[in-house]
C-alpha cells in the first residue's frame, strides 16, 4: 500500500482538541503524521479549503441481510456509507433470522470482512427472535464480537424481562441499545399527534409514548447499574428526562437522528411515506430541544436509523407504508444545515459522529492520532448538490429530500488508508 498525503485541508479532530490547517500522511493503513516535513512520494491529495476529519462512525443503521435482500444488503448499505463519510457502521439485529445466536452473528461478520468497503459492526438480540418472550443468549452473541443489545424496531414490553437484560449484560459491560416505544401508548398511530394527523385523518403517536418507556429504562439501568443507550430521541420529554438521569448519575447515553434534528412533522403533509419514520417526525418544540441537548451533552451522539426499503413498501397508502428513511448519503449534507445556520459549531458535529460515538463502543476508532487507524473523512463545505434518491449507493431510495439542494458534501472517504469513496 502506497504512502498518502492529505495536503492543505482543515484538520479537525475533536479527541485531540485538533484544529488545524496542516497535512495527514498515511502509511500502511494508519496515520503516520499530522504537519512537519512529508515524504516526497507519495500519493497526493488536495485538500486545501476542505475539511478532513476521522472517519464517521453510524451506530444505528440496518443492512437488511440476511433476509431482506431485495431492501439492502451489507455490500451495498456499506458503499452507501462510504459515500456518506462514514467508516464504521453498526447494523441492527432486525434481520431474518434475526441476530440471536452465534451463527447469524458469524454469517453477518463473514459477509461484512468479504463485500463490505467499510467496518461493519453487528449488533445483537435482546430477546430470541426479537419476540419479546425470552431472553437471547447474550454472552454467546457477545463471545462472537457484538458490540450491543437490541430489539430495535420493538420494544421490549416487560420490565421484568428487561431488568433481567440488564443484569446479563454487565459481565459483557456492552450498553443495552432500546427502542423507546410503550405500544399500548403508540397504538394505531402513523404520525406524531398533533393538529396536522387531525388534519390529514391520520391516527397520532403521542410524546409519552416514547418518555414512558424512557422514563421506565432510565428506572431500570439505575437499579441494574448497566449501560442503556436510548435510540433516535425524538421528543423534548425525553431529553430532559436523560438530562436528569445523567445528573444522577445512572449510565445512560443516546443519539438523534439527523432527520429528527432537522425536519418536523409538516413533511408527512401530502401523505408523503417517505417521512413515515417510527419514531415519528415531531414539532419545531422538539426539534429545538434535540440541538439544545446536542449542545449541552444530553445527547452524545448522532446516529442515522438508515433504514432501506423498496419502492413499493413506500408506493402504499400512508398507513401501510414502511417505517424508516434511506439516511446514509444525505446525513452530513442535512447536518451541516444547522452548522450554515449557526445552531451547531462544525467541531461539535464532528464529535457527535466520531469521538463520542467512539467512546460508547469503546473502540480505537474516531481519531486521527498518529498510530491510529487512517479512517478519514475529507469534506466540502460549501459545495451545493441536489439530492437525486435514483443515484443512491444504497438499494433504498426512500428519502423525503429527494429533489432538494443540500450544501457541504464529502468528497473522499478513507478506510484503512485505502479510498473507498471519491467525489
């Protein structure tokens, strides 16, 4: 493997406090330097007025495979992340067969180290088959290199069920990953409650659908004294139930999702299923309190839920429509948003995919210290581009910002020290 130099770019490395105008050489996979005198031969990359920064790290994405091939499978969710500047992706256990014993968990990671141009990190069960009713065999996914817990896409309903969970898990020290949803609460529901589902016909989700199951979680891990990782926080309840919780001190993170960061529940007018999403799009009220708690460290980091789906789980009337959004390749050009607009400081945003998503895995990733593995994201920030879902990586084109300009694109990603992405 060559030698490569990332001349003239903006350095930013939140783990180091690094923010700098310098150079990156690459040698053999890992960062060999950052500034001082580099080797005369050498690939060269010119990334004056970019900005180049670690790899992104998505810990909540679905790659559909095994089972759901014809929405994505991990070959081509993993290009889509590269496309996306991220490195490294953790995919959920919603598979089938689900990811509850060793062997789809050695299949998956099989798949990933033989098609997949990015790191790809399996997430196992909770419960056997995501059923809610027993228990996986969580030491054993654990033995085979999960990185978590979840039943993502259902909630696990029993508290007594879930506190046992929690216990399993300590040995494991890996954070239990829960969707926060109460059923009996969301019901029928399509799309957050509120004045536009009255006006559309449709039934609503409330909040407290979402805060009770946080709030009964929250109870739990500090009674267990486990990790709990709350995913894709929608709602202003919840950030300050887990403001409170870490105040107490109990062991909690979580993350947002760039659609919940930036859109509100006036995309489903039209009955457009491509911002169907569980947990639904909420009101400018709770978007506000997701970036305030971005900024205050109540939410640690930003994860996707890039969930892929064909044309015709979409093509439905809205109440039969797929949940979820295709979020890979749009995800930094929808952030930066709130970077242009002044809601967000650009080292901020750049933590929240890389550093802090790094310390909830507690891997070596999110970094470009020297020695480090050269997983690296080379980013235009002002360059203007229109999203066209028919263009995607990624075998799902379900997205409701299909047609819109978005401004500040990647433009290279590097995995391993070898270009896997290039504008």
């Amino acid at each position: 493997m060559n030698d490569l130099i990332i001349k003239g770019g903006r350095v930013i490395d939140p783990s180091q406090n690094l923010d700098d105008i310098t150079d990156v050489l690459i040698s053999a996979g890992r960062v060999e330097s950052i500034g001082g005198n580099m080797p005369s031969e050498a690939e060269v990359i010119d990334a004056r007025g970019k900005v180049v920064c670690p790899g992104f790290i998505d810990l909540h994405c679905h790659l559909r495979q095994p089972g759901y091939e014809q929405k994505e499978t991990i070959a081509t969710g993993a290009r889509a992340a590269a496309r996306g500047g991220f490195t490294t992706v953790c995919c959920m256990p919603n598979t089938s067969p689900a990811m509850d014993n060793l062997a789809i968990v050695e299949y998956v990671k099989t798949i990933a180290e033989k098609e997949a141009v990015v790191r790809v990190l399996p997430v196992g069960c909770i419960t056997r088959g995501r059923n809610g009713g027993e228990l996986a065999d969580m030491q054993e996914v654990a033995g085979a290199g999960v990185v978590g817990f979840s039943d993502d896409g259902s909630y696990v309903n029993d508290p007594r069920l879930m506190r046992r969970a929690m216990e399993y898990s300590l040995p494991t020290g890996l954070p239990i990953i829960q969707h926060c949803e109460d059923p009996s609460l969301s019901a029928d529901g399509v799309m957050n409650d509120g004045i536009i589902a009255t006006r559309l016909g449709l039934c609503g989700v409330p909040n407290a659908a979402e805060e009770v199951a946080v709030a009964r979680d929250i109870i739990l891990a500090e009674l267990t004294g486990a990790r709990l990782h709350i995913a894709h926080v929608s709602t202003a309840g919840s950030v300050e139930l887990i403001r409170q919780a870490k105040k107490r001190g109990v062991k909690v993170t979580c993350e947002a999702t760039p659609h919940h960061l930036t859109m509100t529940e006036e995309r489903v007018l039209g009955y457009n299923t491509n911002a169907k999403v569980n947990p639904p799009l909420r009101t400018r009220n709770d978007v506000d309190a997701l970036i305030e708690g971005l900024k205050d460290g109540t939410i640690d980091i930003i994860a996707t839920d890039h969930a892929p789906h064909t044309l015709n789980d979409k093509l439905c009337e809205f109440g039969n429509a797929a949940s979820g959004i295709s979020g890979l390749e749009t995800a930094l050009g929808s952030l930066l948003a709130l970077v242009h607009s002044g809601k967000l400081e650009l080292s901020l945003l750049i933590a929240k995919l890389t550093a802090e998503p790094a310390k909830i895995l507690g891997k070596p990733f999110g970094m470009l210290a020297v020695g480090a593995a050269a997983d690296i994201t080379i980013i235009d920030m002002d360059a203007e581009w229109v999203v066209y879902a028919g263009k995607f990586a990624s075998m799902g084109k379900n997205t409701p910002l299909d047609g819109e300009k978005l401004k500040g694109m990647v433009i290279a990603t590097i995995f391993g020290g070898k270009i896997v992405y290039q504008e």
